[in-house]
C-alpha cells in the first residue's frame, strides 16, 4: 500500500535542511512524497528548491513585503487547512522553528494529521530569544508525534519537558546530509574576490537584531574592514527590508566590504570554504561551519546550539561592536587562537540524518498495514 507524506517547506534553511528528507523519501518504493511550498520566504526558497531540483506540487505563495507575524500566520493557517484537506497525506514533515512550521504543526493537529518535526528540541529556555523562534519550537514540540533530534542534547531537552523516549530519534541534523551533498563539488563563487586578501564571511538577519543591534553590527564591520586592509568582507545581505536597508546604507561604500544578493546555496559553500572567519547570526551556518573547519563568531547572545561552542569552535559575541571587533582583530592576528577554533569538529551529525529519518517513517507504514 502507498503512503502520502507531504514535506511543508518556507524558508530558504528549511528548504536546504527539508531537500535531503525529500529526496530520501523520493527514493522509497512505498511512499509518495509531495512537496507544499507555503513561500513564506519568495526568492531565497525558489532558490534553494531549484538548486536541489526540487519541484513544489503545492505552492501558497505566502510571502508579502513586511509581512507581520500575525498576518503571516492567519495566511498560513487558512491556507494549510485547506489544502491539508484537500491532500489527505498520512503524514507531515516540516523541519525547524519558522512561522511556516509552527502553523503546519497547529493545522496538522487541528485535522489529527500526525506530524513530524525535524530538528526537534532545540531550546534556549527563553521564549522570547531567539524570537519568536522559541515559541514557535515549542509549540511543535508539544503538537508533534516523531520529534527527530539533532543531538543528545536536543534529545535531553525533549526528555525534560516529558515527552515519551519512544516519540524521539537522534538523527544528526539534515544540515549535514545537505552540506555533503554539496560542498564535494567545488561550484563558481561567480563574485571577483581578491586572492591577497582573507576572506571574512558575514550574514545577518535575526528579529532581535533590528534597530540599534544591527546597527552597531554594521558599524563594527566597517571598523575591521578599515583597520585591517589586508581582509575583504563578503556580505551576502538577506532580503528582509529591515536588514537590507540598513547593510546597504551603512557599509555599501566601504572599499573592502562586497555586499552582495543571497547567494545559491552551492556558491554560498564555496564561500564558506574559501573562508578565515565567519560572522553571523544564522543558525544553519553555526551547524555547517565547524564541519568545514571555519571558526564562527556568531552576533547573539545566547545560542540554542551550544554543542559547537562547548567545543569552542564557535563563540558568542553579541551585537557590541568592541565584543564583535576585539574577537574577530584575535582571530586575524593570534595563529594559535585561530587554530583552536578551526579544528573541524562536526557535533552536528554524519550525513544520514535523513536516512534515519526515513526508517522510523518506514517502520511506522509497516506496523499499521
Ligand atoms: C524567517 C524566519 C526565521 C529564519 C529566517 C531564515 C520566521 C518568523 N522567521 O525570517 O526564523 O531564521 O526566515 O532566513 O519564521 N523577503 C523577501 N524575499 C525573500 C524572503 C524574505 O523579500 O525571499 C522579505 C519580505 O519583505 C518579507 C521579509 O523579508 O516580508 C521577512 O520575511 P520573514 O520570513 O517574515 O522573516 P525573516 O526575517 O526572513
Ligand atoms: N545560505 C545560502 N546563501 C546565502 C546565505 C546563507 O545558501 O547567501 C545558507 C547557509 O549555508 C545555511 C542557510 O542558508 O544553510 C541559513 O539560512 P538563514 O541564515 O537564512 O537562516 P537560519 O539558519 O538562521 O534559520
């Protein structure tokens, strides 16, 4: 008998975390795999989709210009319902902490369609950091019928806040899996960088982060970059109009600072691989970064991924400028603190978290034929 799992993605990582889970369930026999896009995210998710050549069965065009949360979410909500209806799957998967996921996760229940949750149990503690994240991670949680855990860590936090040890699987995370799929090949940059200079990574786009935060982000990069001549930063800026404004206003005319359109993904690696340093605020390069070796300073905080800074591969630094620039001036100039942080440690799985992720789908088909 065939089985229906509709894979909802919106965003541009959870489309790069989702694109393995996808392909996996494309390869089984018994199962058929649609793919809903709710396009919370327009540009970065057809971007990523056509990059893994992934085609949507199913496409809401959410997105709007300044999209509120709560508008964001009534869309969703409407929209998923009837389309859930109309689709009958038997099972629903979404990966992460967007608003996509966290209203997939309340129209499945409202319907009593099981859902499973990728990345599940990834937690600061504080609900209103990352934000509204947090929140929506829990709300999941707590809707959720398979919880696929990342780590041992995500695992425990899921064990605290009770739910049932036969509802989780440590999987590793799908990052990984998409990561290796990617970085074997070495694709074109197709941005000019200068062979003399190190290269500094930066991406920025978190909602605590807007106003004053990001403002003092830009001023800090603006001072590395004129301090240290012999650095290019390369900024490809997000598209949010609260991020892309101000990155362009503030640092477009600095001469070692390239501010760019998001990148594919498969450049976007290269990139990261070309790297010294990485500066951001994203949580999927904090995952992919000590896998590649890169050391990341990452303008937060607190981090619901503490198992790459308990290694000390990555750090903590806030949106103080002096915090962002005194750390970063110590990577470029202190080989040994450098090389402690770019040991190329992977706490974040071994590549076949999808693969894991299938079975327990596989195993759940079989016991209810
Ligand atoms: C969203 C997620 C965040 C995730 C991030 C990944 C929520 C509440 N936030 O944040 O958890 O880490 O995506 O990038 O779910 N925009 C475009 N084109 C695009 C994408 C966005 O123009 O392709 C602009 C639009 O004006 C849109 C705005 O960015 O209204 C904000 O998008 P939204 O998805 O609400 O929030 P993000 O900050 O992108
Ligand atoms: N990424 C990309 N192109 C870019 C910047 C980032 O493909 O120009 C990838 C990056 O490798 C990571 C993901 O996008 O896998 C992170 O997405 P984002 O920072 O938007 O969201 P977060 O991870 O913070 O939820």
């Amino acid at each position: 008998m065939t089985r229906k799992v509709l894979c909802i993605v919106g965003t541009r990582p959870e489309a790069i975390k989702m694109a393995p889970v996808i392909k996996a369930l494309q390869a089984e026999e018994h199962i058929v795999c649609r793919v809903l896009a709710t396009a919370q995210h327009r540009g970065l998710l057809d971007q990523v989709l056509e990059g893994f050549a992934i085609t949507a069965d199913l496409d809401l065009d959410i997105m709007r210009p300044h999209q509120s949360l709560t508008a964001l979410t009534s869309r969703l909500l409407v929209e998923l319902d009837g389309v859930l209806q109309a689709e009958q799957p038997d099972v629903v998967l979404a990966q992460g902490d967007t608003t996509t996921v966290m209203s997939a996760a309340l129209a499945c229940f409202y319907l009593q369609i099981p859902f499973g949750h990728v990345e599940a149990g990834l937690r600061t503690g504080d609900l209103c950091n990352p934000f509204p994240e947090e929140a929506n991670r829990v709300i999941a949680g707590k809707l959720t019928r398979w919880h696929f855990a990342p780590t041992q860590h995500a695992v425990d936090n899921l064990l605290r806040e009770g739910v049932a040890a036969s509802d989780i699987t440590l999987t590793g995370n799908t990052v990984i899996d998409a990561l290796l799929m990617t970085a074997a090949q070495d694709s074109a940059l197709g941005i000019q960088l200068d062979p003399g200079k190190r290269l500094v990574l930066v991406t920025s786009h978190r909602r605590e982060n807007f106003g004053e935060p990001f403002q003092h982000i830009c001023q800090a990069l603006k001072r590395l970059a004129e301090c240290n001549p012999d650095i290019q930063i390369l900024y490809p800026v997000h598209p949010n109009p609260n991020v892309k404004d101000v990155a362009y206003q503030l640092l477009g005319l600095t001469p070692n600072i390239i501010l760019c359109a998001p990148l594919d993904y498969a450049p976007f690696i290269t990139a990261m691989k070309r790297s010294y340093l990485i500066i951001s605020d994203s949580g999927g390069i904090q995952e992919e970064a000590p896998a590649l070796g890169k050391p990341v300073l990452v303008l937060r905080e607190e981090t619901e991924r503490p198992e790459a800074v308990d290694l000390g591969v990555v750090k903590l630094v806030g949106a103080n400028p002096d915090t962002i620039v005194e750390q970063a001036q110590r990577l470029l100039d202190d080989p040994q603190a450098y090389q402690g942080m770019a040991r190329g440690v992977s706490p974040y799985g071994d590549g076949k978290a999808a693969a894991r992720i299938v079975d327990v789908l596989r195993q759940y088909f079989q016991s209810c034929a």
